[in-house]
C-alpha cells in the first residue's frame, strides 16, 4: 500500500486541531506553549509531504527556517515564562490578564 | 527730515514697550512721565520739520510715501506699511503730536500718586502709536489698524480706574459700552472696505482716489461705499445714533478725555472722511445724510449739555455737539473748514477738559458744579484759561472758535441752504449759554462746597500746559482767517489743503454766488447771537440764580427730557440691548447652545459610550480569548474562501 500525500495531510490536519484546541483550552502556559509547538510541526509535516509530492526542494528548505524560528521561539517563550512566574508566582494564563486596560 | 516721519510712529511704540515692561520696576514718577512725554515731543520735533519742509516746497511736490516694509500680499491685495506725508496727514499729526505731547506733560502732575502710574503714561503712548498710524497710513488696512487700536486705548483708558465706581456701574462698564457701541461703527468701515476693494480692487488711497476719478463707477455703489465709511465714522466720532458711548467715557481719567474723547480720536471720523472726500463727493445723497446726521448730532446734544451738572458731562455733550458741526462741514462739501475746526476745537476742548481736570483735582474728584462756585478767587490761571476756551468755543472773534465755527456755517448757508445755517446759529447759541453756565458755576458766584474742601491752584506741570493751550486757542484760527477779511491771499489754511480736496470738490454742485456782503452780516448774526446769550446766562445765574429754578421747574417735563438725555440710553436698552440679552441668555445659550450644540456633542458621546460598552466586553485581556476569536476568524476566512470557488 502506497501512502499518498492525503495521509500525510489529514495527519497534519489531526495535529494541527489539537495544537490548537490545546492552546484554546489549557490554562497551563507549558502545556499551550507544546500545543504552540505542535501546530508549528504539523505545518513542517506539510511543508516536507507537499516538498516530496512536487518533487521540489523548496518545501524542505522551509522547514528549517520553520525549526530555526521555533528554536528562537522557544527559547524567547520559556523566558518570558519564566520571568512571569517570577513576578506572580503562576503560569496559569487565566490569573494573566494584564493586557486589559 | 520727511522721510523720518515713521520715527513720530515708532517713538510712541518704543515709550509703550519700556513703560509698559520695565514700567513697574521704575519707581520714580518723573523717569516714567519724561520717557512718556519726551518720545510725543520728539516725534512732534519730527513733524514740524517735516511740516516746514513740506510748506517750503511747491505744491506738486508735497506729496510724499515713506514705505517701510509689506504687510500683507495676497491675490490682488497688496497692503503695506506705508505712511503718506501730505498736507491733510501733516495738520492731523501736528494736532495729535502737539496736543499729544502737552497732555503727557500735564497728566504728570494729574496722575502724580497713582498707583498705576507707569500703566498710565504706556496706554497714552499706546495710543499716539496708533493714531499716527491711523492719520499717516496710506492705504484702508493700515488706517484700519490705527482705527481699532484707538478703540482699544480708548477701552483701556476710560477703565483704567477699573474698580471705582461710576454713575449705576463701574468704569468697567462704560469701557466695554464704548468699545462696544464702536465695534458697531467699525463693522460698517469693514463693510466699506470690503466694497471698495470689490469696486477698485485696491485698498490704496492714492489708487483708489485715481480710480474714483476714472472708472465709471454707479452712484449707487459710490452711496453704499459712503454710507458704510458714513457709519464707521458715526461710531468713533460720536454722531446719532452711535453718540451714547462718549459721555459714559467720561469714566476715565480727565487727561484721557481731553485727549482722546475731545482732541484727537473722535475727530477720526471727520479725518476718514475728509481722506475720503473724493467718494462722499461721488455720492450726493449720502453727502446730504452727513449733513443732517452732523447738525442735528450738534443740536441735540447742545440742548442736553445745557442741563447737566457733572463738569465732565456737560463737556462731553458739548464736544459731540461740536464734532456734529465738523460732520455738518463735511455734508456740505467744506471739507477744509471742517479739518480747520478739527484743529481749534482740539485746542480748546483739550483745554476746557484740562481746565476741568485741575478744579477736580482742586476739588478732590467733585464733579458736580452745583457743589462749586466762587473758584476763580483760589485758582486764578485756570479760571483765566477756561474763560479763555469758553470764549473760543462760544466763537467770540477774534478767538480760534469763532473763524472755524462761522466758516463751516457760511458754507452750510451758501453750499445748501438757510436751514442748515439757522439750526447750526441756534446750536451755537446754545454752546456759548452751557459753556458760560460752566463757568460761571464753576468759577463765580458763591462758594457752595463745604469747608472740607481747600481748592488751591493746581502746580505749574499742570498750569503751563493750560497756558499753551489757551495762547493756540486764541491766536490758533489766525493761520485760517477766511477771504473776506484777508483779502488776495485768500484762506491760508484752505490754500494749503486744496490740493487734496481738489478732485472731490470738482464733483460738487455749488449753489448760486454769494456776496460778501452776505458773509459779513451772517458772521455778524451769530456772534450777537452768541454775545446775547452770554449775556442772558450771566443774568440768570449771577444776577438772579432764582430764574434758572423757575424755568426748570415751569417747563418740567422738557427739563427732564433733557436731563434723562431724551432717555436713549434707556431706549437702547429696551429696545436693542434687553432683547439681545434675553435672545442670546434664552435662545442662543440654553437653547441653541444648551440644546443643539452640547445635546449634539452629548448624543455623540452617549452614542459612543453605549456602543463601546458592547465591544469593552471583547477586550477582556484573557490570551486564550483572543486566540479563539483569530481562530473563528481564519476558520470563517478560509469557508468563504473555499466556498467561493
């Protein structure tokens, strides 16, 4: 059995629902930064199936700066988390409300 | 020295700005009072040289523009700051300087002790600075800029005692009546204006004065042209119906009455339009309009001054009644002889008022001539000085009144006709039985004030400059002696202005020859006519004071009439001023205000505040909230997007 290019994107796609139903739902900033995590991997998953399906390397190529950004991203996100809990002793993301006026 | 003529500008602005800015940290009255008066003596220095030089030069070469800099120049309108010396501009500065300047010399002594001393000397400065600009301008706009810039130090200086009281208000008040009452004469000059420009297309007088001469322009705009200038002219210079300001702005310190409210500003509206003359020619009725505005203007307010007893008052009157007989000389095309009476009756009207301000000062600010008498005894020179003024305005020859006064009469009689004259007789009559009623009041008869009053003749800083006034009042009409006496010479005052009047009195019909046979025994009426009444007043109230009593008590009604000032004051109120109090308090604030213009602003708001506190509900700065609306929305994006393929 040949795997098509539909498998690769309806596994995407399951990824991609509950990355986002993670972030939409958990009060836990860890946990939405993983969901974060994961919707970033299912686009990479895409990226690389279309990249294999056209035969271009163009998809693959993206995938790395895909992964370099989320790198950073990580890197910046969990610092912030950090420092957030320093200041309020949570990283329940309901208890942070400051950006309302 | 004619090209120096902007110094008798800048000079006063220069004496404004270090007493109205270092003014308060100068503590010595003298330093103040010589800063204040020596920049008015210099720039009257200036304007006599350049007087003479001009006087020494031939005729068509007296003519001359200082231009300093453009002010404004946008389209077709190029104004700037210009001064044209001629021969009308150079008798108005010598007035204005030269009166000026004995004014401030006197006002240091009657202002000596006042607490605003320094306040005092920088608003008179003020004002020289704009009525040089007014007189010298050569173009509407600058003239305009002097125009409200007297205004302006005519409000500043009748409420510069701003907390005392006067009459049923305070000084405040009359200050705000004057500037008021003139802002509607100005709103007519700015309607002028703005329909010459429309007419010539320029502001420029020597422009426009050519233009007049050229274009074939309707009466009826020429009319309309006059009758606006006309109206500008009946605020600032006190004529009916804009005359109500000018007896409140006796509110003021005297000095400034006699300076600006008899010698120099009121007559602004004579100068405008005698500048303007060329128009007011080109439109006859109007011409006619002035004449009867000026003579009943010089009557009516001649029979209200016969009945007053504040000193100041009583000179009001008299100086509208007189700026009535200029406005009649200018109906009648005598725009020389109304100039000319400019100039005496800033002679003896700032002395009558100076007179006045020393038995003020004498009397510790009584103003009542009923509480004076028998002053001549404590105050020799002024009594002498105001005889002297009285006689002048009474036009007793040969004294400066009478050549003016009479000479605008035989033009009124000869130029249009015998009613005019008879009406302008009678006012005179009148003028001499007030002024004498003044002096004999004042000066003789029994003392009527308390024994806590000590009259003393005022210092020599106030005596002097009475004297000077007094010899110009006597020997100032000899430079105006008419042709009927002089001989081949003719009229030397009215050989000087001719060349500016001469385009406007080319356009005007003169009525019929008249001898001089006429001219003698009119001139010879009125002055028995004014002798008599002289003569009448000091047997009323010296002979027989009783006889005064009598007759205000006989003919009551008319007697009060004339006291209540025909009541237009109170005419005004109720039928222009209560209205539009109760208008703008009920319609335009609470309602058009109140209702429309804050209920729109409200409703705004309001709208925005209801509207706002459903879209507050989405900003509840919960991350997770927003992330979910970005969701439904890329979800919503992308369904519409496949949908509508």
């Amino acid at each position: 059995m040949t795997i098509t290019i539909e498998y690769y994107l309806i596994l995407s796609a399951f990824m991609f629902i509950v990355g986002v139903a993670g972030v939409l739902t958990r009060r836990n900033a860890i946990i939405v930064f993983m969901c974060i995590e994961l919707m970033l991997n299912s686009a990479n998953l895409t990226l690389v199936a279309f990249s294999s399906y056209l035969g271009s390397s163009v998809g693959q190529l993206f995938v790395f700066f895909v992964m370099t950004v989320a790198a950073a991203e990580a890197a910046v996100g969990l610092a912030i988390i950090i420092a957030i809990f320093r200041n309020k002793l949570t990283v329940n993301i309901d208890d942070i409300n400051i950006l309302k006026w | 020295m004619r090209e120096l003529i902007y110094l008798t500008v800048v000079l006063p602005l220069l004496g404004f700005l270090i007493n109205g800015i270092f003014g308060s940290k100068i503590k010595n009255e003298k330093v103040i009072g010589i800063i204040g008066s020596s920049t008015i003596g210099i720039s009257f220095i200036v304007t006599l040289f350049a007087f003479f030089e001009t006087l020494s030069l031939p005729t068509d070469q007296r003519m001359l523009i200082v231009s300093l800099f453009t002010w404004l120049k946008v389209g077709g309108l190029d104004v700037s700051f210009a001064y044209q010396v001629d021969q009308l501009s150079l008798i108005m500065a010598l007035i204005v300087t030269g009166v000026g300047f004995i004014i401030h010399v006197y006002s240091i002594g009657y202002m000596h002790g006042d607490k605003s001393f320094w306040r005092f000397f920088a608003y008179l400065n003020l004002f020289i600075f704009a009525m040089m600009n007014l007189i010298l301008a050569d173009n509407f706009v600058l003239l305009f800029l002097g125009w409200e810039g007297v205004g302006l130090c005519s409000y500043l200086l009748i409420g510069f005692w701003y907390d005392r009281k006067f009459e049923k208000s305070t000084t405040a008040d009359a200050a705000k009546k004057a500037f008021i009452v003139n802002r509607i004469g100005d709103f007519g000059f700015l309607l002028g204006m703005f329909l010459i420009f429309l007419t010539f297309g320029s502001l420029n007088f020597n422009e426009v004065f050519s233009r007049a001469n050229t274009f074939s322009v309707s009466t009826v705009t020429y009319g309309f042209i006059a009758l606006f200038l006309f109206i500008g002219a009946t605020g600032k210079s006190a004529q009916i119906p804009l005359y109500v300001w000018l007896p409140d702005a006796m509110a003021g310190p005297t000095p400034v009455s006699a300076l600006i409210h008899a010698a120099t500003m009121v007559t602004a509206g004579v100068y405008m339009v005698a500048r303007t003359s060329i128009i007011f020619a080109s439109a006859p009725d109007i011409m006619m309009v002035v004449a009867i505005i000026g003579v009943l203007t010089a009557f009516f307010a001649a029979t209200i001054g016969i009945v007053q007893n504040d000193i100041k008052k009583v000179l009001a009157y008299s100086t509208v009644s007189q700026l009535g007989y200029m406005f009649l000389a200018m109906g009648v095309g005598a725009f020389g002889a109304g100039i000319f009476h400019v100039m005496t009756h800033a002679f003896f009207k700032a002395l009558l008022f100076l007179g006045a301000g020393s038995v003020i000062h004498a009397m510790h600010e009584e103003q009542d001539i009923q509480k004076y008498g028998g002053l001549k005894k404590y105050m020799p020179h002024t009594a002498l000085t105001f005889l002297i003024a009285a006689l002048a305005i009474s036009g007793i020859p040969p004294l400066s009144g009478f050549f003016s006064k009479d000479e605008i009469l035989w033009y009124s009689y000869s130029n249009v006709g015998i009613i005019f004259w008879l009406v302008g007789v009678i006012t005179a009559m009148m003028t001499a039985f007030y002024m004498f009623r003044l002096y004999l009041l004042t000066f003789e008869g029994k003392e009527r004030f308390g024994h806590d009053k000590h009259p003393h003749e005022s210092p020599k800083v106030m005596t002097i400059p009475l004297m000077v006034l007094a010899v110009l009042s006597v020997i100032g009409g000899f430079v105006g002696i008419p042709e009927v006496f002089s001989g081949e010479h003719g009229n030397q005052f009215h050989n000087w202005l001719s060349p500016i009047f001469a385009d406007a009195e080319r356009k005007l019909i003169h009525f019929g020859y008249h001898s001089h046979f006429e001219e003698i025994l009119l001139m010879t009426l009125s002055v028995i006519f004014a002798g008599s009444s002289i003569f009448l007043v000091r047997y009323i109230y010296l002979k027989s004071p009783k006889i005064a009593d009598n007759v205000s008590s006989r003919f009551s009604g008319l007697y009060k009439t004339l006291w209540n000032k025909y009541y237009v004051d109170e005419i005004y109120d109720a039928i222009i001023v209560n209205p539009i109090v109760v208008i703008s308090k009920n319609v335009l604030w609470k309602f058009t205000d109140g209702k429309i213009i804050d209920g729109l602003i409200h409703s705004l708001a309001k709208l925005i505040d209801v509207s706002s506190s459903l879209f507050r509900k989405f900003q509840n700065g919960l991350a997770q909230f927003y992330a979910l609306i970005m969701v439904l929305g890329i979800a919503f994006t992308l369904f519409w997007i496949i949908m509508s393929f």
